[in-house]
C-alpha cells in the first residue's frame, strides 16, 4: 500500500480538529489516516501548527531530497567532458569508452548526451562557425529514418552473403579483412574511398575524381594493391551504385566479396564509425575538390581519436 502525504486541506481541517479539542485518535477517524500519520505531522510542526508553514516545509524537503545530477555535483566533470567534445572532437561514446578505461568516472553515454541536448554543460548547443557543442557532435541530434519506411533497391544477384562470411571474421582475429565505403561531398564532385581493416583499424583515404564504379576500382587497386597479398583477404561494401563491378577487384586482388543486407550499416559498424569520424572535418556538402591528398594537416586530429575496441 503507498503511502501519500498530507494535503493542504487535510493539514487545515487537522488544525481546526485539534482546536476543538479532538484527540490524535479522533482526528485521524475523521480524515481517514493513521494516528501515527497524525501524530508524526504535529511533532514535526511543533508549537502552533500552521498548515501553510507545515506544507512549505514538506515541499522545500521534497526538493531537496532529490539526488543531484552527477555533472551538476562534480563540475570539474563537466569542464572534462567539454575538453573532450570541443578540442579532441570526441563522440560521448569515446569518452565512455575512456572513462571506463581509465576508471576515472561511471557515467554512460546517455547521460553525456542528455546533459548536451539540455544545454547542461555550459556551453552554446549551437552557434555560427565552429563553436557550438551541436557542431562536434558526429549525428548533429539527427535521427535516422526508420527501416520500415525505406524504400529497398534490389540486391545483388551475384554475391556471398555477409551471413557466410567465416566466424574468425567476424570477431576480428585477423588482419586483412576490410570494410569499404564513401564519404560523399558537393553533389558531382570528387568523393573519398574509405577502407578500414575491421581488427587492427587502420584507416586508408583515396580522393576519388567521381563516384563510379570505375573510379571506385581504380582507388581499391592504388590502396589495397600497396599492401602485401597476406594482409587482404576479403572485403565488405555497401549495397551502392560505386560497388556493383567488385568482382574486378575479387578478380585482380584475390580477395572474398562479403556482401552485406540492404540498409544494414551495423553489418559495417567499422567503417561506418570511421566516416562519422571523418564527417567531423569534411560535412555533407563540402567540395572535396578542394583538398588535395597531401593535405595531412586535415587529420592531424584524426589519430588521436579514442578507438572503441
């Protein structure tokens, strides 16, 4: 059974009870409450009993006794976590991740995220230029469409499933296994091939002139050609346009083609965490055709990203 506290009104009929000489007893009868519910009200307003003063204090100890949050009671917490998100571009993930590595905080990355989008970490969510919290972070509080409302291409007729790829893959034992993809920029120009090997986590960029098939395979040759033949085994596209001839490539490199289900980039998790990375300094709609290969300086944070493993 819960228990409820005292109302307004039953604390001003309790004063009027009382004046009129009732018991603790009678009182509690007449409103329906436990004598010891009663007694316990009137020891606690001792003197004259106000209502008004005994319901004050009741609701000042209701807010008071409400646990603070983690970031509120520890604010040099709070001047960490931005540290983090403003000047090493982490994603609250990472710094989860580091936390809990380094045992120095519990706190999830729910919270860091709840804090964000309720503006509790005394900082701008969103500004001009590169200030805002909102512009560090990889999704910007965007929320992806919902599986059932996508509209699905057809599959590829001639590919190995991703569902028959071996198990040491899929848990990462060896070198050599790759995810591929793009980073698309300005529409109808240039774009960046990504390709991440899934256990060591090395990341490789080509700047591609089109996204083409052709060009697409022209990149997979110039990056995965200069590695040697006993650290790429296989590799796993995305369902777009840019892949349908890997079969080049499987042909050229001796490597497995993994294919992936439709609309499942979690199959992908590597390399689409990677190009979340990578969105941080090149946002949709940036003209790729702009950079030039050699412009390491554009990375020279990439690396010091705290990898999930």
């Amino acid at each position: 059974m819960s228990y409820k506290h005292l109302t307004i009104k039953e604390r001003e009929i309790l004063m009027f009870l009382r004046a009129k000489g009732l018991s603790i007893r009678a009182v509690a009868l007449r409103l329906g409450r436990n004598p010891s519910t009663i007694s316990r009200e009137l020891k606690r307003c001792a003197g004259n009993y106000s209502p008004s003063k005994a319901d004050n204090d009741y609701h000042q100890k209701r807010q008071n006794c409400h646990k603070k949050r983690l970031l509120d009671s520890h604010p040099q917490l709070r001047r960490q976590i931005v540290h983090y998100i403003l000047d090493l571009h982490w994603s609250p993930e990472q710094i989860t991740a580091r936390f809990n590595k380094e045992h120095q905080w519990c706190v999830s990355y729910n919270t860091i995220y709840r804090h964000i989008y309720q503006h509790n970490l005394g900082e701008k969510y969103s500004s001009r230029g590169d200030t805002g919290i909102q512009r560090h972070l990889r999704h910007k509080h965007r929320t992806r469409h919902s599986k059932n409302t996508r509209r699905h291409r057809e599959v590829q007729t001639d590919y190995i499933s991703i569902h028959e790829r071996p198990g040491f893959i899929n848990q990462r034992q060896r070198i050599g296994d790759w995810e591929i993809d793009t980073v698309i920029g300005r529409t109808g120009h240039s774009i960046l091939l990504t390709v991440v090997d899934r256990l060591s986590r090395l990341t490789l960029i080509k700047k591609v002139v089109q996204k083409d098939s052709q060009e697409i395979n022209k990149g997979l040759v110039e990056l995965l050609g200069a590695i040697p033949k006993e650290f790429v085994h296989s590799i796993t596209p995305d369902h777009g346009t840019e892949f349908l001839h890997l079969d080049e490539i499987s042909e050229r490199l001796g490597v497995t083609v993994y294919w992936p289900d439709p609309y499942s980039p979690e199959q992908r998790g590597t390399n689409e965490n990677t190009n979340g990375l990578i969105r941080e300094y090149f946002p949709k709609r940036t003209d790729i055709d702009n950079y030039t290969e050699g412009r390491a300086d554009v990375f020279l944070d990439f690396n010091h990203q705290a990898i999930l493993l």
